[in-house]
C-alpha cells in the first residue's frame, strides 16, 4: 500500500522509513489472531509497528514488538509512540535469536508476518532484504525460539504462501507445536490460494479449517473480507 502513511479507523501508520510497507498480509493477520483478553503479546519483526497497534486495538494485552533493521524500529518507535495504546507497546531494537537468549517471560500469544523468501533473488535493498528473506532469521529459528516463550496455554499465529506454510507446520510439529487453525486467502474464487493464515497450540484437541476471498471477480471486497477487517479500514 504506497504512500508515507496509511490512515486507519484508530491509528495512523507512517512508513516513510521502512522498507516493507503497509500490506494485506499484516492486515489479515493482525485482524484474525486469536487474542486474550489480558495478559502478554509478543509481535516478531515490528516493521511500522502495525501489527502492534492492531494486537493493542483489539485486546488489553501488554505487546512487546521486536525490529532488527534500525529504520524499521525508528519507524515503529514512531507510529507506537503516537497511537492511544502507546502505553501498553513497547518496541525493542533487537534480532529475535538475541532476543529469545535474554527474555524470562512467557507469553500468551506470539504473532509474526515473516521473512519467507528462501531461494528466490533477493533483493538490491538490504533493510528489504532482512524483512522478506529468511537469511537473518530461519524457520527453525523462530520455532526454536516461540517454543521457548509461548505459554504453554498460550497461541502462536503467522501468515506464508503455501509452500512455505508446509515446511513451517512440519518444523513446528517437530517441535510439539500443533496446528489448531488454518485460514486459506484467495485474491479471487478463481485464483490459487495466495496466503495461508496458521495458528499453534501446545494442545491437541482442535483443529479447523476455513477459506476466504477477498475479491468479487468485479474487484469489489467480499463480504467476508469486509467482515474481518471492518474495524481497521476507513471504507468498511
């Protein structure tokens, strides 16, 4: 979504600073999330600090959202700073391994948009580099590390095209951590699959499964879409 900003019902997103903008993908996300009432949030790779503010919107929870490309922190410093939830966000300039090495706390839900480009070229920018692929941060890393702070009641939600979503839920159950819900993203009813949703447990005792479109073939936003997303875009 370009421009330096992108206003919201709530809050306003400046992006001027950073490489990866606004996109659906955050949106869906942080819009879809199973979230607790209270409790501790953990947001992995803050960029604008979107996902933060949507997490705060939407709960009472205490969110700790984590950057490791300086621009994107300053960015997300910024925009958290300046939303009516700043008190409860707090953003830390740090990679996620470091992270995980230093943090005694257990969180209640764990969400990350993350990097997912494997093998594809990689980009000349370096700050979009480190936001789209996985070299400064590997599935088995930020599996490794979500097991060791996710509550053991607690979720841990995330968003990959479908190959990526595979190998993830694969690396995941390896880890004792078990798919409860998957959330299919088609563009339109004719196109492939674009995204898949996902979300972990420690448990086993439920799983569902469900799809959503977010375009009529005349490009008009489903209901659906609309339904998901209402508290969070001016036009629903």
């Amino acid at each position: 979504m370009p421009g330096d900003s992108f206003v919201f019902k709530q809050f306003i997103v400046k992006q001027n600073k950073c490489a990866m903008k606004v996109g659906t993908d955050a949106v869906l996300l942080g819009a879809w999330a199973e979230l607790p009432s209270a409790g501790y949030a953990l947001d992995v790779g803050a960029g604008t600090g979107i996902i933060a503010m949507m997490v705060a919107q939407r709960s009472n929870t205490s969110i700790d959202t984590i950057e490791i490309e300086r621009d994107a922190y300053t960015q997300a410093v910024e925009n958290c700073n300046n939303c009516k939830w700043e008190d409860r966000i707090n953003v830390v300039h740090t990679s996620f391994q470091d992270y995980v090495k230093g943090c005694a706390r257990k969180y209640d839900v764990i969400i990350t948009n993350p990097p997912y480009f494997n093998n594809s070229l990689q980009p000349a920018s370096e700050p979009r580099t480190t936001a789209r692929h996985t070299c400064t941060l590997s599935f088995e890393e930020l599996i490794d590390g979500i097991s060791l702070l996710l509550h053991k009641h607690g979720s841990f939600a995330t968003i990959l095209p479908l190959k990526e979503s595979e190998m993830l839920i694969d690396i995941a159950k390896e880890r004792g951590l078990n798919l409860s819900r998957l959330m299919r993203i088609k563009t339109t009813a004719s196109k492939p699959e674009k995204r898949v949703m996902m979300e972990f447990t420690f448990g086993r005792d439920q799983f569902s499964e469900s799809t959503i479109i977010i375009e009529n073939e005349d490009h008009s936003y489903t209901p659906e879409y609309k339904e998901l997303t209402r508290e969070f875009y001016l036009g629903f």
